[in-house]
C-alpha cells in the first residue's frame, strides 16, 4: 500500500493543490484543516499509516509549533515538514529545533515538495535501521523490529513470543538464508535473559577437531587459557547454527551440559557450573539424522520440545516489497548512494521470483541494484540476474562495437616489436569445440586498445558464458564482487522487459 502524507493547512485551496501534488508522487494523501485535527487524526493512528506530516506553521489556534510540541508526548512520530508564507531564518531555526526534519516556503514548487518528501522518509528509514541495529547489537531486537506482514510469519512471530516466555531449548528449522538468526536474537530480546550475552556458534563451519576447544574451552597452563562458548553464554543465550553438523562427540557433551547445568573443560580437573539458554537451528532434518545415527535421539527429544519453522520467501512474497525497502534504505546510507525507493514494475518482478536463496539473496540483489543505480528510484534494469528467471523478462548485453575491419585472428603469443599494422586478436577458445571467440587487441588504426575497452570485451563476455551468475563471473575474472558490479554498471549491461 502507498505511504499516506497527511497535509495540515488551514487554507482550502492550499491543502487542494497539495493534495494533488502528492497524489501525482505516488502517496495516498490525507488532509486536516486545523492543528487539533491533526494532532486527533495522529493520536488515532495506531497502525502507523500516517508516514509524514505537510504541516503549516501558521494557522489559528493550535498552530504548527503547538502541533510539534504536542508530538513529543506520542510514542509514535512521523517525520514533519513545516511550510510557512513567512520565509524568516528564526521561523525555520524554531521549527527545526521543535522537531521538523525540513521547511518550505509556500508557494512551495512540485520539484522542492517531492524531493523534500522523499528525503524525509529516507532520513527516517535510516533512523529506524539505526535503531534496530543498535537494539540488535545491544540484545534488545524485538519481534516488533522484524518485517512479517504475512500470515505464515505472523505464526511464526506467535510462536516465538511464547518461546521467549519460556525457559525451554528452542530448534527454528528452515532453509539456508530465511532469518533463523534474527528470530533467535528476537527471542532473546524479548525473554528474562535480554541483558545476558548472544553467543553464536556455526556448528558448519567449525572446524571438527576444534569444536571442543571452541565450546566447552581449555586450560592448559597459566599462560593458556580459552573460555568455551557454553561458558561465554552463562546468563544469556547460545546459539548453535547447524546444529546437524556437531559431531556425536560434541553432541554428547552439549547434551550433558544442558542436563548437568556443567561443563568440563580441557586441563582443569574441576568442573564448571554453567547456565544458558539454548537455540538450535538447522536446514537439515534432524529426525532422518537420528534413524542415521548421525544425530543423538535424546538430544533431538530434547531440542524437538518447541520447535520453530520459519517459511522460504517464496511462501510470504507479500513481505518482500517491505524487505525491499528495508534494504534499500541500508544499503542507501552504507554506500553514500542516492536511492530512496524501486518502482512498481521492479516490485511485481520481485513478487514474481521464486527466490530459491530467500532473504539472503534478496538482500544481496538488493544490494547489487543500490550500487549499480543511477538514479534514485531504482528499475527492473538494476536486476538483471532476477529479470533472466521471470517470464516475460530478460537479459541483454550491449554488444561491444566492432572494428571497422574485422581482424585476423592470430593464434599464439603477440611479440614485442612485431608489426604494428597486423590487426592482432586474443583468442578465447571455447570449451565446446566451436570456433574461437575472439577480443580485438588492436583498433581498426592499428593502435593498441586500452586495457579498459579489452576489460568491457572480456566482462561481456563472461556475462554471457556464465549466463549473469555474478560470483562465478567475478572468480572467472579474479576480481571482487563490488568492483565487478561497479564495471558492468561503467559499461551497461541491464535487463529489459520485452
């Protein structure tokens, strides 16, 4: 649903012609003509639908000083912007020290309004990703901090509210890349031990002979010493990614401590008290583990006691327009881009995709479509990779521009000092037996090509080879993945609906 502005202005014809204004943004728009309607119209707004107020800072009775003071005492507060007929600097300091985030002056232009408004909502995204990163950091994330619009996630948002109110293991289930780490951090934000320490393990990729040493620790000697993660989580919360991947060993101990309350680390001959709360995560299925034998049953019963499935993206694409713009904005203030927000096409792509990577590759195409936009609304042209694999979409490669005489191809090494009239080629053979592909090394005047115009040739061809796949493309070319992003957007390649 678009953003609704609410316009405050005690002028009729004023709030018409911005009500038209806005509407022709892209945002619903609501009006009030006094300030004590405003402020009843934003006391009301429990759902938060209200994303901006277009307030006048001159009116009769309750006035737009009087409204941003009365805002102070909400818990809820939608960014302001002031206009006035009364363009003074003591007028402007005055309403952005009450709480404004910009300020016009009527008659405000179409161009000023728009680019206003969509720099107040940039600045509060940013604001809110601020906040959720520090409450992350910090222990305090909520379930209220997670984007899950759907019904599937708002199952599983229940489910973790009733796990953060109890004491019991928890095992979130699901596939690579769908948030099992932030509902983790969700339930302990919300649970008794949200002061207490998130330890994270991931069971997969730690190595085997080490993964004792890693949780329970060791002590060896005065001068070497490791606290285990079981005893780094003591009052807080462990949690163990891919927990499928322990070894029986391994399994056997953790099992011993949540039974025991205690661990026994390398060295010393004393054992060590330790108190912590458990969330397990796996994409595996840990029952066909345990007929295995790869798995322990009595730690599968007792993981299995509460157990949380968080669905692929594919179940809940009505969330990803507001994952979209989540990223987005993060990705926006991480890279000094200006991006504040993707058009309609883009987002119907987006719906369209089965997204077999979840959240993590949304995030990383995301990420991609911010670094390669040039303009601030990004396009199905920033997403190449997605437009490839949705019908009614595809990808094209500008071609390179081809010498005026097309040039022999001259299999072998180039020498030094060799005649400089000879329309030299690199040759890429290709793996299927068919005729070399061949990159001009010199221009139709016989001059050696700069290494840039080369570098486009050899990017577009690997675009093609490996079919826009971006991390086979850039270990192909030994170059990162940014820097690979960077050049194809320098040369053009984009995506086109047909």
């Amino acid at each position: 649903m678009p953003k609704c502005v609410l316009v405050v202005d005690d002028d009729p014809s004023q709030r018409r012609i911005l009500e038209e204004s806005i509407k022709r943004f892209g945002y619903h728009v609501a009006t009030a003509d006094s300030g004590e309607t405003a402020l009843a119209a934003l006391k009301a707004d429990s759902s938060g639908e209200i994303c901006l107020v277009l307030l006048d800072l001159i009116m009769p009775g309750t006035d737009g000083l009087a409204v941003l003071s009365a805002m102070r005492a909400l818990p809820r507060k939608p960014p302001f912007i002031v206009q006035t007929a009364h363009g003074s600097i003591d007028a402007a300091i005055m309403a952005m020290r009450a709480g404004a985030v910009d300020f016009v002056v009527k008659p405000v232009s179409p161009e000023r309004l728009e680019v206003s408004i969509k720099n107040a909502l940039k600045i509060e995204a940013l604001a809110d990703e601020l906040v959720r990163i520090k409450a992350s950091a910090k222990g305090e994330l909520g379930f209220a901090d997670l984007i899950a619009g759907s019904d599937v996630m708002t199952r599983v948002l229940e489910l973790g509210t009733r796990a953060a109110n109890s004491t019991t293991p928890i095992l979130i289930e699901g596939e690579p890349g769908v948030g099992k780490e932030l509902i983790a951090r969700a339930i302990q934000g919300e649970s008794a031990r949200q002061s207490g320490p998130f330890v994270t393990v991931n069971c997969g990729t730690t190595p085997e002979h080490l993964v004792e040493s890693i949780l329970i620790g060791h002590e060896k000697g005065a001068s070497e010493k490791r606290i285990g993660k079981f005893a780094e989580a003591d009052q807080g919360t462990l949690f163990l990614d891919e927990i499928g991947a322990l070894s029986l060993d391994a399994q056997m101990k953790l099992q011993r401590a949540l039974h025991d309350g205690e661990i026994d680390p390398v060295g010393p001959k004393h054992k060590v008290k330790v108190d912590f709360r458990l969330i397990a995560a796996t994409n595996q299925n840990l029952i066909a583990l345990v007929n295995e034998g790869r798995f322990r049953e009595d730690l599968y019963y007792r993981l299995n006691v509460f157990p949380i499935w968080v669905p692929p993206l594919r179940m809940r694409l009505e969330d990803v327009p507001e994952l979209v713009r989540h990223f987005i904005a993060r990705f926006a203030a991480e890279e000094g881009k200006r991006v504040d927000g993707i058009d309609a096409d883009a987002v119907a792509m987006l719906q369209r995709y089965s997204w077999p990577g979840n959240i993590r590759q949304l995030e990383n195409a995301v990420f991609r479509a911010v670094v390669l936009a040039d303009a601030p609304t990004l396009t199905v042209n920033e997403f190449p990779q997605i437009a490839a694999h949705v019908e009614g979409y595809a990808v094209t490669v500008p071609p390179a521009p081809a010498p005026k005489d097309p040039a022999p191809r001259i299999a072998g090494p180039v020498m030094l000092g060799g005649s400089a009239a000879t329309p030299l080629t690199v040759n890429v053979p290709q793996a299927n037996g068919k005729d070399a592909i061949g990159i001009p090394a010199l221009s139709d005047t016989g001059d050696i090509r700069s290494l840039e115009a080369v570098e486009a040739d050899m990017i577009r061809l690997a675009f093609g080879r490996y079919r826009g796949r971006m991390t086979e493309i850039a270990r192909r070319l030994g170059i990162g993945r940014s820097t690979l992003y960077r050049k194809m957007r320098e040369i053009g390649l984009e995506a086109r609906v047909h």
